[in-house]
C-alpha cells in the first residue's frame, strides 16, 4: 500500500491545512502502520521557474535534439506523475491563496499533466481526500461569495481530469484568530475548526478502508 501525501502551504510551520490533513492521515496510517508514504511539499521544495515551459516544449522537439534542461524537465514531469499514478490512496493539503491556487501547485498539477498528458486518469478510482483552507468567508450570502477560484479548479483537475474518487474537506475563517475586525467571526471559525478537523478523520477511516 502507497499512500501520496503532498502539501503545498508557504507557511509549514503554521499551515492549517496540513494540521487537518495529519488528521486524515493519522487515521489511514492506524489502519497501515507499514505502508509507504510518499511525500511531495511544495511549499518547501520548489520546482525551477521555467521547468513547464520546457517540459511542454520538449514534446515538440525531437529527442535527440532536446536541451539537458529540456531532457531534465521531462524526467521531472514523469516522476510526479509516477509518484500520482502509483498511489493507493492520496492525501492533498491545498490553501487558497489571493483567491485561487498558488503558482507552485499550479506549477505542479501542469508538471504532472505534461509528464502523464493531458487526459490521462492518473487517480482513476483512486479514493483521494482534497483537505483545503481559506482565511475568509467564502458561502452563500457572505460578501466574498463566489470569489473562491481554487476549490472548483481542484476538483475539476482531481475528479474530473485525473477520475478521482473525491472526497473534500474545506476549512473556512482560519484567519478569524488573528485578523482585527474579525473578532465576530471567531466562534463561528471555531466550529469551521472543529468540523474539519471531524471530517478529516472521517474521510481517513474511509480511506483506509478503501
């Protein structure tokens, strides 16, 4: 068994999102004490600036005439979608960040996408827990509605291009705590806290079982 962890906050020291996701894993690895973990952090090691552009590049051009950074980028692009297609279960931790996905996830989901192309099920029937966290409000009725662009994109790349089986676990308010003039929000960002962190163990026992 192969569980594929991968985290992506700037801030792992403090990352919300991957306290909830330890959660979910916690649970998965109860259940597998001697499995392998694999693990990505993208928050930490960081892809070269120009490694997509030259992946996708290296596509178009015969192989004996690819550069060694081209030739050095598609092998980084084979390895992270070796790394998502050769997993038993998955666990991503994904904060949004100025309302949508970070460049180094996207980075990263566009890596794995030219390394596998660009319809290939790489999770397919794979169960998969999304654990993501958002400093504001993003529902129904609340001033920012509709302003979350990560989460639908996660899922269209998680469930839909790479056929998932998906389960979501979302934390809202995290910057209720510390932010002046959220102070109302706090006991509501408690219970986001305590839901998560719920669902999270919850989605790991399923995942374990799967």
């Amino acid at each position: 068994m192969n569980l594929f962890r991968l985290d992506a906050s700037i801030l792992p020291g403090a990352s919300t999102s991957a306290e909830i996701a330890d959660a979910a894993e916690a649970e998965w690895t109860a259940a597998h004490p001697d499995a392998t973990v694999t693990r990505r952090h993208l928050g930490t090691d960081f892809f070269p600036a120009d490694s997509w552009v030259l992946a996708t590049t290296a596509a178009f051009t015969p192989e004996t005439d690819r550069t060694p950074a081209q030739r050095e980028a598609v092998s980084l692009a084979a390895t992270l979608a070796d790394e998502l297609q050769g997993a038993d279960a998955a666990i991503l931790a994904v904060p949004l960040y100025n309302y949508g996905v970070s460049q180094h996830f996207k980075t990263w989901a566009d890596l794995v996408i030219a390394g596998a192309g660009p319809t290939t099920p790489l999770l397919k029937g794979t169960p998969t827990v999304l654990v993501t966290s958002l400093g504001g409000g993003y529902g129904p009725g609340t001033p920012r509605e509709g302003w979350d662009h990560s989460t639908p994109y996660l899922e269209r790349i998680l469930a839909d291009v790479w056929q998932a089986d998906l389960t979501v676990v979302k934390r809202e308010l995290t910057l209720a705590a510390t932010t002046p003039g959220m102070e109302d929000l706090r006991d509501l960002a408690a219970r986001h806290h305590s839901d998560a962190l719920t669902a999270a163990r919850e989605a790991g026992r399923a995942l374990a079982g799967n």
